[in-house]
C-alpha cells in the first residue's frame, strides 16, 4: 500500500548493526560520525535510563494534531523508531500513555520529537523511550493527514526513512543509513582508544599530554 502521503519503508537497519549500536554511547556515535547528527539538546530523554535504538520511520504532523502519528504506530514495523516532526510545536501533548501502549505493542523501538507529549511518568512503567522537546499537558486534534515515511528535519537535522537513530542520557544522533557500517567501525575503534585513555589517566598521567595540548597552556611556552 502507498500513497502520495505514505511511503512504504524499502530499508531497515540491519539488526546486528542496531545490537552493536545498542551497545555504543550516542556521543561516540556522533564522534564518530564527523561530528555530524545530533539532534537540537532540548530533544531530551522523557524517561531516566530508557535507551532508544532503530530504525528511523519519519512522520510529518501539523502543529497540535496528532492522526499522522496514529497513523505511524500502524504501519511501522517491529524495531522502528518513529521520528516525528511537529513544525517544534511544544504546546501540545501529541502522545500519551495509548499511544505508547500501542506502540509498545507492536514492537516499536521509541520515539523521537520535536514537539510536546505528555503522560511521561507512565514511560518508565511501559519501558518505551521518548526523547522529546517538551511536556505539555493540553489536548491535540486528529483531523489533518501528514506525510509517513518522507525525509525530514527533527532537532535541526536531516533524517530519512531508515537512518539509525540513538538515544541516551547526553541526547539523539541520527546516522545515514549508508554510512552505518563505517561510523560503528569508527565507533568501536574511538571506545578503544578511550578505554586506553582512561587507563593511563587513572595511572596519573595528565590529559594535557595524553592528547598532546601541553604546548598550548605551559605557562613557560613564549606567546
């Protein structure tokens, strides 16, 4: 089934590559991505500990309405992430404890949003993660179609159907989908390299010389 408002979704993200993104802190993601993807820091994690990892299914809404996003919650698949972009209208609580008890359901991976939602204390009890701009108590309409599965803009940056989205605790980093295999390499290479860090500086060795910065703050260097 497609429409000129709803795309069917061709790609996922490989689900060894999601098992390893699981596993990898979002800003070594965003590092090792170019410093590319992350999302504006007022998208931020609803529920302490909720980390959230998929596949992105894109979701345009008007402002204070919310029939795309039910839309979205049936036709997504399993693993998805749904990334919903509001026009950053925060005065709304365009999802709520049904729709996390539906999405639940079906086997989605979360939520990402740059507008409001509400019903948050339920979150941690349904174990679904929600990274979004606010809360807001106050009622949505759903009357106005959107669009499903076309790219958008969510925290400022560009993500299409089937990019991988990561959130934790530091925030939400969005990473092309044919660039996934490389930045988990990336990835895995930086949290190598840091765990050596981390060993030397608890051994006592100083930070200034680890990463080569002594040069720029010896106080006996000629300006």
């Amino acid at each position: 089934m497609e429409a000129g408002w709803f795309k069917e979704q061709v790609q996922q993200v490989a689900q060894d590559h999601v098992d390893i993104a699981r596993t990898l802190p979002a800003a070594t993601l965003y590092e090792a991505n170019g410093q590319r993807g992350a999302l504006d820091p007022a998208i931020r994690q609803m529920a302490p500990g909720l980390k959230l990892c998929g596949s992105a299914f894109t979701v345009r809404c008007q402002p204070g309405d919310n029939l795309t996003l039910h839309a979205a919650v049936a036709f997504a698949k399993p693993g998805d992430v749904i990334v919903a972009d509001t026009g950053d209208f925060s005065d709304a609580g365009h999802w709520g404890e049904i729709l996390t008890v539906a999405a639940k359901s079906r086997n989605l991976a979360g939520l990402v949003i740059n507008g409001g939602v509400r019903d948050i204390a339920t979150l941690g009890v349904w174990e679904f993660p929600v990274f979004a701009r606010a809360v807001s108590m106050k009622a949505t309409t759903k009357r106005i179609r959107g669009l499903l599965n076309h790219p958008l803009v969510c925290g400022e940056v560009e993500i299409a159907p089937g990019d991988l989205l990561v959130g934790d605790e530091d925030g939400v980093v969005a990473i092309r989908h044919s660039e996934i295999t490389d930045v988990l390499q990336r990835a895995h290479e930086r949290e190598t390299k840091e765990a050596r860090i981390m060993g030397r500086v608890r051994d006592g060795e100083l930070t200034i010389d680890l990463l080569n910065m002594r040069s720029l703050v010896d106080p006996d260097a000629v300006e």
